[in-house]
C-alpha cells in the first residue's frame, strides 16, 4: 500500500506546456523559434571561428565576446529539446532527473553569461580609465583565470540545487508552466517543506546575479566620471560609443531574466501566458540578439563578417 501511495504522490513525470490557449497555432509559433535558434547557432557560430582565425581579433574585448558566444550555444542547446519538441511534436513529458539536469544547465549557464558581462564591463572599465595599461593588466592567462573562476563560483553554487530538490516527493499537479524546467517552479511542486531550497536559492540569485549587476552598475559609475572629466566632447562621445554594444547585452539579459523572477517569486496570480513570454524572451532574445548588436556595433568585427561573405 505504501508503495502505491508513492507511486500516486510521486509522478514520474512532469508535463512541459507550450503557449496556453493557442495549442492549436504551435506548428506556426515553433517555425520563429526554429528560425531563432538557427540564427543564434550560427551567428554566435561565425563570431567564435571570426575570433579564432583573424589574429588581430585576438584581444580582451573579443576574446570576452568568444566566452558570451560559448554560454550562449550552451543555453541554445540546453532548451532547443523541450521547447521544440512541445511545439513541433506535443512531447510533453520530461522525466524527474531529466528535468533536475535540465534546470541546472539552464541556470548555470544563465549565471555563466551574468559573470561574463560582469567581465566585459571590467573590460570596458580598464580600457576607457586605465588604456595605457589595458593590455599589460588583461592579459591571456589572466583573462582565462577570471573565466575558470567564474565558472567554478557558478557551477559550486548550482551543484546542490539538483540534490535538494531530488529529496523532495512530488504531490501536487504535475504540469508545469513553460516548455522548460526551472528551479523556481519546479519547487513549488514538491510535497514538503521548501524553505531550505527557497533559502539556498535565494542565496545563489545574490552571490551571482545580484552581485555581478551591483558590480557592473559600479563599473558604469567609474566609467561615466572618467568621461565626464575628458575636455573634448568628441572624444567623451567616442569613449562612451565603445559601450553601447555592452550595454545593449546587458539590459536584453538582466531585464527579461528579472521579469521572470518576479512573476515567478513575487506575483501570485500573474497570468499563465505572461510567464510563458517572459521565459521565451529570457532565454530566446540574448543568445540572438548579442551576436548581431556586437556585429553592428563593432567595426573590426563587422569589417570581418564583410570580407568573409565576400569571399
């Protein structure tokens, strides 16, 4: 009898859901998607062999913009399963442990991206108020220590949330509310209480994300008293000219991925169709968006792309 009760309380499974009230249109909404994740392969694709081949490219900034282009991919790769195959085959099934590795990826890979902006600001921060000793600071083996320690602070963070939510027996209804797992809901499902993942997870949004835009924001303020101090209006224009891109990246990360927490921590009775838009932009729109603004904005990288489609 035990054994049944557990088989009642504790699903196998959880159910992805697409785009509530319109199942019958997911044929017409998967064709943009596919289209996004086709353009987000190849253009952040281009920009890492652009990088690795043109040795004049082979500096912080780009190589900075190799490491958004990599957590991008993974991010592609992490959702493009699911939340294809919701829309294009109504598979909407995803066992636990699937589900728990899936949300790890995701939001390891999401904090991965935050610590890479932070990066890049730094980046922008020694180039506009230290450019004489930009290269002697970020040099190749110090840039590449940053990333490994980056990486190890996120994936030490994110190790245990899969663990701590294993523990937990699933009673209530199963069927989540996007085509992908994230932690935040997924918790909400468990049976027990939740107050050490609840904790733990708010402890991981400040030790990452929160830290890391508390620290880009600090960046942008340095930066800002620098340029203002320049006399020529021209060049305090052409200073600040070299951040646009990285500001763009930022706010089309930081902006959706608050959105979504939000709706998720905060907002009880938001509606369905809301948070599903809201996880589509988090998770579609950066890894798209930052290989073409960083085309358009770059000029060494533009001029780049141009000859390689002339050829």
């Amino acid at each position: 009898m035990a054994a049944a009760n557990d088989t009642k309380f504790s699903p196998a499974v959880f159910l992805l859901t697409g785009v509530p009230g319109y199942e019958d249109i997911h044929l017409w909404i998967a064709i943009p998607i596919c289209l996004i994740y086709a353009i987000s392969i190849m253009g952040n694709s281009l920009i890492l062999y652009i990088i690795k081949t043109e040795t004049s490219l082979h500096e912080p900034m780009f190589i900075f913009l190799s490491m958004l282009a990599i957590t991008d991919i993974g991010l592609s790769v992490a959702t493009a399963p699911t939340i294809l195959g919701v829309l294009l085959f109504n598979s909407r099934e995803i066992s636990l442990d699937a589900c728990f590795a899936q949300l790890f990826f995701i939001h390891s890979l999401s904090f991965i991206e935050s610590s890479v902006l932070l990066l890049m600001a730094f980046d922008r921060f020694i180039a506009i108020c230290n450019p004489l000793r930009y290269t002697s600071i970020l040099t190749l083996p110090r840039i590449a220590k940053m990333g490994l320690v980056f990486v190890l602070r996120v994936v030490t963070v994110e190790i245990p949330v899969p663990f701590l939510l294993k523990r937990y027996r699933y009673c209530r209804a199963n069927v989540l509310t996007h085509s992908f797992c994230l932690n935040q809901e997924v918790m909400k499902k468990a049976c027990g209480d939740i107050t050490v993942n609840s904790i733990y997870g708010f402890f991981v949004i400040l030790y990452t994300v929160s830290l890391d835009s508390l620290l880009i924001f600090l960046s942008y303020m340095m930066i800002l008293k620098t340029v203002l101090s320049i006399a020529s209006h021209t060049e305090c224009l052409r200073a600040l000219n070299t951040c646009v891109s990285h500001l763009c990246a930022v706010l089309i990360f930081y902006i959706p991925m608050m959105g979504l927490s939000v709706t998720h921590r905060f907002v009880e009775h938001t509606s369905p169709l809301l948070q599903v838009m809201l996880g589509y932009i988090y998770l579609l729109v950066p890894p798209v968006m930052n290989p073409i603004v960083y085309s358009v904005k770059s000029k060494h990288l533009r001029a780049k792309l141009i000859k390689l489609f002339i050829k």
